[in-house]
C-alpha cells in the first residue's frame, strides 16, 4: 500500500510562491506517475498536473500553465509542485496523487485514473 503525504502549504500573499511537496512511502514513487489536483468550496475538483513515472513527460492544466511546475526526484521517493504568482483563487486545498501506470496524454485530467490520493494540505491566498 502506498501512502502520499504532502506537506508545504500554508498562507501566502497574493503574487507569492509556494512548494508543495509530496513524500510516497510503501514502495519507490518512480513506480508510480503522480500528479496534483486541488478542490475548493463550491468549485469542481481541479486537475492541475501530472508528471511520468520517469520524469520526463509532464502535463498541466490549462489554466496554471507557465505559474505551475511539477517536478519528481524519485531518490529522495518525492514530488512537487512549485507555485509562483499566487492569486486569490488559487486558495484551494491540493492533493497529491498516484496511478500504477502512465496514463495516457487525456487520461491524466482525469481523477478516475489515479490509485493512490494524499491528504491534501491547505494552501490559502491572502489579497
């Protein structure tokens, strides 16, 4: 059984950054394409990014595309994703997520495709 733990969110003003990371344990997270999705009240659940088991292919969702960045070091069993230019509706709570296998390019927007979800960790941004 694998466990994502995400850690790094916290409060931050508006055009701020922030790394959220997210630590698997279980079995090496370079089994395991990841990604972050992040939900807030009377909003839809919200893909944001996903990266390859490798590393080398990632996606973003349109709407945080050059402010976003995923990243994995599969040393150290951990993932991130950096947050830069923060605005107000970014304040959500973000998730970190695994699935077994690659996904394929229109199913990483997909929450179905993941197997393993994290707590999630809080990320509120002031104006």
């Amino acid at each position: 059984q694998v466990q994502l733990v995400e850690s790094g969110g916290g409060l931050v003003q508006a055009g701020g950054s922030l790394r959220l990371s997210c630590a698997a344990s279980g079995r090496a997270s370079s089994s395991y394409a990841m990604g972050w999705f992040r939900s807030a009240p009377g909003k839809e659940r919200e893909f944001l990014a996903a990266i390859s088991k490798s590393g080398r292919t990632t996606y973003y969702a349109d709407s945080v595309k050059g402010r976003f960045t995923i990243s994995r070091d599969n040393a150290k069993n951990t993932a991130y994703l950096q947050v830069n230019i923060l605005k107000s509706e970014d304040t959500a709570v973000y998730y970190c997520v695994g699935a077994r296998s690659d996904p394929s390019e229109s199913d990483y927007l997909n929450y179905r495709t993941y197997d393993y979800w994290g707590q999630g960790t809080q990320v509120t941004v002031s104006s």
